[in-house]
C-alpha cells in the first residue's frame, strides 16, 4: 500500500501537527493596463489604431480601454460597437489621455501634447518631414516613452505597419486608376483590364517596391499590361521571383520610360528615396506626350513626388488636369479606405499590447522585444533616436545603453 502523503507537519518535540504550506508556482505578475484611443485630429486622417474586435480580446484579458467618443466614426466603427466590445466611451479628450498607452495614427499635435504625463507611452507616426527642433524638445520635456511605428521592424528585419500600408496603397492606387480611367470627364470612358478582342489597359509603374509589387499584382489580376521601371535591378529582380511570372521590367532610361509613357494609359509614381524627398524621373515634357485622358497616381507625393507636374491634392479635391492627364496626388492613399487599413493597424497593436502586459510593463518588453525596441524615438524623455537628433541638432543616446541602465 502506498502511504497516503500527510497535508501535516510534526512541530518540535511536542509532536503537535500543524498545516503545511501549500507550494505554488510563482508566475510573473501581469499588469493591467489603461489603454487610450484618441480621436484623431489630423487633416483627413480617417483611421483609427484598434478595430473593436481587437478591444474586445485585449479587454478579455483584463486590460481597460478609453476610446474617446467618434474616435472610429471615420472608419465606420461605431461607438456602440466599441462599447459593446468592452471599450468605455470618453467624451472628453483629457480623460483619454490619463491612460498608462496612448494609441493614435497621426503624430500628436502640441495641444495633445499638453495632455501627456510623465511614464505615459504613446505610439504614433512620426512625420518627421513635418517636424522641427522644438516640437522635439517639447516632447522630451514631458518625460515619455514615444514609440515611432513607421520604426518598428519584425523577426525578418522589415517594417511590418509600413510594409501593411503599402501593400494597401499599391491595390488602391490602381482602383483608383480605374475609377478615374473610366470617368466622363477626367478619363476617356475606357474600362481597366484587358478583355477579349480589346487592347488592355498598358499601365506604368515606377518603382519595384512594396507599393510598385501590389500594384502590378493588381493590374494584372486585372489583366492590364504591366511595365515595371526601378534603377535597381535587384529590386527588378526581386520583384519577378516575388511574382513567380516574367514582366516587363527596366532600369530608369529617359528615352525607354519616354516612349512607354507616350502609350501608357496609367502611370503609378510608387519611387520611395531613404533620404526622404523622391527624385522626379518624369518630366513635364514627358508628361505633355502622354495621351488624352490617361492617369497619373503619383503616390510619391508624400516625399515630393516623382512627375514634374504633381502637385499635393487631398480626399476633398483629390485630382487636377495638366496636358490633358489627369493627376492623383493625395498623401497617406490608404486613409482613403480607412476600415481596412484600420484593421492592419489593429492587427499589429493587439498582440503588442497584450504583450507589455504579459511581461509586466513597457520597460520588460521593450528589453524583451528587438523590433518594437528599433521605434522608441525617446525613453523616458531621453532622444534615442540618432538621424532625429542629427537632423534637428539635438543630444541623443543609444537605447540599448539607456535599457541597461534600467536592469
């Protein structure tokens, strides 16, 4: 027979029993987090950084939610759909930003900074083409962690918000087109594609990257034909293997891109420069040879644009006309199909935040977390980012150092 194990402990000499301590397993302490959901400010910024789905899991697992009443409206998310998904609704925008993570899509503008509080996180963009020397320090001065998420990288070393949104303004751009090709008055009543006994749609796209990739996948599955130019022929290259199909592709000679522009009915500017402002590969000349009623989609436009005669429009008044073609030159092309690209900013932040709570705050995961770690533009106040600090004159320190220092 086996001796049934005791629950009891003989004490002393006495040979009194007393209860035995039970031994459980001692798990990290998890941390409940305040999560804030502003309502964007931002001219024509129509996307929201959770979905209501995602509000429901990250509420599920104990985590509170402030979303700020009509913060989703733009992106057709109700606020009884946030509401019934576990999200109290705030009216007022100092009330959302008490919470311990800030989420928004635009960067904050110096009113909501005026709201921040010592040891808050916020995760936005940074637009860095559109800030200066103060706004900065003035966010340094509030003692925060900011996390830029055009910063972030993954376990394969990419940007993944990035990469998502491209992805989304390489399909739209060409819907886009199709709309605009198709129209009475900015196009020639033709339908993009090709269909049978009809020429198809010839459509240009300059650039290989991300943006250029999903949109000749667009086109194609449209059954336009495609012709891609990038002056590296690794991209090139890279692109045909991502396709698993052979298209036309070439380096950026003036003379081949002339004669391709001159037929093409649509040309997509997709040409993204690391030094922030895209070289202009087609010019107005070029431009005055394309034929009447053919499109541009220049969605260079946020670093300038690459077409000489581009100029900044937006979602209100989204095209203008110049030798007869017209032009779509909207900055931030995915706001224009908010729901969705709110979706792939939800699906990114969930898992983030549920992580900061399994690891018991922002400070463990970001030690714990490489590629979130590669967005904090400043820690505690600190400036960690380098080319920010270079670029407005301002002292910075490695975060590596700084997260050390926190061990």
């Amino acid at each position: 027979m086996h001796q049934k194990r005791s629950e009891y402990v003989l004490f002393g000499s006495t040979g009194k029993l007393l209860p035995q301590e039970e031994m459980l397993e001692v798990k990290k302490k998890k941390n409940r987090l305040a999560i804030g959901i502003p309502k964007e400010v931002a001219f024509q910024e129509n996307r929201v950084a959770l979905a209501p789905e995602a509000v429901n899991l990250l509420s599920q697992n104990g985590h509170r939610i402030i979303v700020e009443k009509g913060a989703g409206i733009n992106a057709h998310f109700s606020d009884t759909e946030y509401s019934e998904a576990g999200g109290e609704i705030i009216y007022e925008t100092s009330e959302v930003y008490k919470a311990d993570i800030i989420l928004k899509i635009a960067p904050p503008t110096q009113d909501e900074i005026k709201y921040l509080k010592t040891g808050q996180t916020i995760f936005s963009t940074i637009t860095l083409p559109v800030q200066s020397q103060s706004y900065f320090k003035t966010l340094m001065s509030k003692k925060i962690n900011a996390i830029g998420f055009e910063l972030i990288k993954d376990k394969t070393n990419t940007f993944p918000l990035v990469r998502s949104m491209s992805e989304i303004a390489g399909n739209t751009a060409i819907l886009i087109a199709a709309e605009y090709l198709c129209d009475r008055k900015y196009g020639k009543g033709r339908m993009f594609g090709g269909f049978s006994g009809i020429t198809p749609t010839e459509v240009v796209i300059l650039g290989a990257g991300t943006v250029g990739e999903f949109a000749v996948r667009a086109a194609t599955g449209l059954g336009a034909m495609v012709k891609v130019f990038d002056n590296s022929v690794y991209k090139l290259r890279r692109l045909q293997n991502n396709l698993n199909t052979r298209i036309f592709t070439s380096i950026i000679q003036p003379k081949v891109l002339g004669k391709a522009l001159r037929t093409a009915d649509v040309v997509i500017g997709a040409i993204h420069s690391p030094h922030g402002h895209s070289p202009v590969v087609v010019s107005d000349e070029m431009v005055e040879n394309m034929k009447f009623g053919s499109v541009i989609i220049d969605v260079s436009i946020d670093q300038g644009g690459c077409v000489e005669t581009s100029r900044v429009t937006n979602h209100a008044e989204p095209i203008f006309k110049k030798h007869n073609v017209t032009h779509y030159c909207v900055p931030n092309i995915a706001s224009r199909v908010p729901h969705t690209a709110s979706y792939s900013f939800s699906n990114f932040f969930a898992p983030v935040i549920l992580n900061i709570g399994e690891q018991g705050g922002i400070v463990n995961m970001l030690k714990n977390d490489p590629g979130v770690r590669q967005g904090v533009y400043i820690f505690n106040g600190t400036l960690t980012n380098q080319f920010i600090g270079e670029s407005f004159q301002l002292p910075s320190q490695d975060i590596e150092l700084l997260m050390a220092a926190f061990g």
